[in-house]
C-alpha cells in the first residue's frame, strides 16, 4: 500500500499554489521556490509555475474551474504529465483535478513521503516512512472506492467495492500495527542506549533542510554522513562520540532536517528520531544564510523546536555558507552574536569549536 511513482521516464511537473492573503503573497512565491527544490529532489523536472488569488480553497477542485482549464492548457503547452500542489488536497479533489487535467495530480504531503521512502538508509528510517505513509493512505481508500462505485456504477458495483474496501482497510490498518510495535522494539533498544549517555555531554545539529548541518557535522566529528545539495540528503540520525580535545567525552547527533508544511504523519513517525534534540545538552542551530528568506526557516524551526519540547535546551545560533553570501557580516541581525561560518570552506569553524569546549567544559565542572 506504499505511495510510489514510476521513475522510468523523468516527470515534468507545473507547481500551483495558492495566495488566500494578498499580504501573504511572497511567503506563497518563496513556499512554491521551495516546492520546486522538493520536486528536483523526487527527480522531477519543473516546467511551469501558477498562483492564484483565491480567498478560500474550492471544495470541487481546490482552486478555480476556470484556473483548471487554463492550468490544462499550459500543460499541453509545455509537454507537463504532473501537477503538484503546494497543499494538501482531499481526495475528492484530487480525483476531479486528474479526471479534468488528465495528468497526474499529487500534493506536497506525497512529495515530501515520496523523497523520504527514497532517501530512508536505517530500519528504522524505512519502518517511519513506511508508517507514515500507510497512515497518509488509509483514509483516502474511501474516496478510491466510492470513485470504482461511480465510474463503473450499475447492479454488483456497490457490495464488491464495499467488502473490497473493507478488506483493503483491515489489510492497512494490520500493516500499521505491524510496524508500531517494530518501531516500539526499536524505540526500546534506543532507550537503553540514550541511558548508557546520559551523563554525557550531548550535542545536537539543528536546522532546516540543506542548511549543511551534515558538512559541518562531519567537519566537528571527522564523521563521512553524506552530502549533497539537495533537500533531506539526510533522515537517519547519525551519532559520533569524540572525547580527543573536548575536556569530557562528547555525543555529537546530525538530524533530519524541518521544513514547513511537513506531513503531520511524518512528524509522529519520527518522534523517536526527534527525541535526540530534546535530550540534548546542547542545540547547534544552523541557519543557511544564502537563502533570501533565512530568518523565516529560523523562525520556523524554532517552532519546531518549541512543539517537540526543545526551545528551553541552550543553543549555540550558526549562520552557515558566508562565502556565498559574503556580505552578510554587515546585515547581522539584532539578537544573540551568532557564529558566522562556511563548512565547505572551513570559515570559522575554530572559533566555533572553541565555544562548544567552553561549554562543554562547564557541563563537566558540574
């Protein structure tokens, strides 16, 4: 019941997005920017963007009868097979756009599940993923079947699509059960490792996606975790113990990256991973300061931070990749002095180290 999508020819996608509040209108432009990352991410090719201006979604088809019609000519026009949304869309809607648009129509939830299952490494990664997606499937099996009922209709339509839901439904819902307790299993094995550290001094990289927490988690720990500009180049939590130079043995964790409109789904199933930042003693916050709207990701992993019970934890706030953004020195933001670095250019990163020793010093004094 996994969502998965052929990969055998590349998908050329347009992007819609809606604007409910004129005053909102940049933050829609710099959230379908990010939703095209996502689609070249997933391996698809964006060749086309549309907004409209509509103060409440359509019930039929989120956005306008009319906007669908023009929508459908620009996909003939540009050769595009997919349309994704930058929202979530229901069921009923989804089905009307692809019945109207005769192409595929996916939102970004999907999108965002799709990179995940494709990018998960660990047992536990794929065990999540798997999770959520199950979770994001099992109540759309409805709205399939009650489309079978309409479009084939007649006498012997309705009691097969029912008993063939409900079977379908009990298969999904076993599945889900399933992997709970797999991830329960796993959770506990978890615990008693965090326990082995709990008096150790923890460290935690934090941050929106493709900020470069993993090039400068493996700068911190001579670690290889994989990089890549790319969205969610890493999910799996990667731990590294250093004690050479630290006056006490440190626990360094690189995490999977936030990103707003995450799929409610993927944020329960990825409790457990989460729970290496709230049992942090320290939070490195790394903010990719090449981005126009970097202060926005901030503001929106502090959220984040907040909801998982981590905003209390201190934290050490890191402007990352100055030596794209070279000017950016003379714009600091009021506030807490951060550390100003580039990990692929090593720019300041000793200056950064000597402050984790510091504090990492005064938790060994305790």
């Amino acid at each position: 019941m996994a969502i998965e999508f052929g990969r055998q020819e590349t998908e050329k996608a347009v992007l819609v997005g809606l604007v409910r509040n004129p005053a909102n209108r940049n933050e829609v432009f710099d959230s379908l920017e990010e939703l095209a990352d996502l689609a070249y991410s997933a391996g698809a090719e964006v060749v086309g963007k549309r907004i409209q201006n509509r103060t409440q979604p359509s019930a039929a088809y989120f956005v306008g009868s009319g906007f669908v019609d023009e929508l459908k000519k620009q996909l003939k026009d540009n050769g595009a097979n997919t349309v994704i949304f930058d929202d979530s869309l229901s069921p009923a809607q989804q089905r009307n756009l692809e019945k109207r648009l005769e192409v595929k129509v996916i939102d970004r939830p999907v999108l965002i599940l799709d990179i995940f299952a494709t990018r998960a490494r660990s047992a536990a990664a794929r065990l999540q993923v798997e999770l959520a997606q199950l979770e994001y499937t099992l109540p759309r099996l409805t709205g399939a079947w009650v489309h079978f009922s309409r479009q084939y209709g007649g006498i012997g339509a309705k009691g097969p699509g029912e008993t063939q839901l409900e079977i379908d439904r009990r298969q999904v819902r076993t599945k889900i059960s399933h992997l709970k307790s797999r991830l329960k299993k796993l959770d506990r094995q978890r615990s008693t490792q965090r326990k082995k550290r709990q008096k150790l001094f923890k460290v935690a990289l934090v941050g929106y996606t493709n900020a470069g927490k993993s090039t400068l988690f493996n700068l911190l720990t001579k670690a290889k975790v994989r990089t890549e500009d790319m969205l969610f180049t890493t999910l799996d939590s990667t731990t590294r113990v250093m004690s050479s130079g630290y006056p006490c043995t440190v626990i360094f964790s690189d995490t999977v990256g936030f990103i707003k409109k995450l799929p409610h789904q993927l944020v329960e199933s990825f409790k457990s991973t989460l729970e290496e930042v709230t049992l942090a003693d320290l939070l490195l916050q790394v903010v990719d300061i090449s981005e126009n709207n970097y202060l926005e990701r901030l503001k929106h992993t502090r959220q984040i931070l907040a909801e998982i019970g981590a905003s209390q934890i201190p934290s050490i706030l890191i402007y990352n990749k100055i030596d794209i953004n070279p000017e950016f020195t003379s714009q600091i933001p009021n506030g807490p002095k951060p550390f100003v670095i580039s990990a692929t250019k090593k720019l300041g990163i000793s200056a950064l180290q000597a402050e984790i020793i510091a504090v990492s010093d005064k938790f060994n004094r305790r």
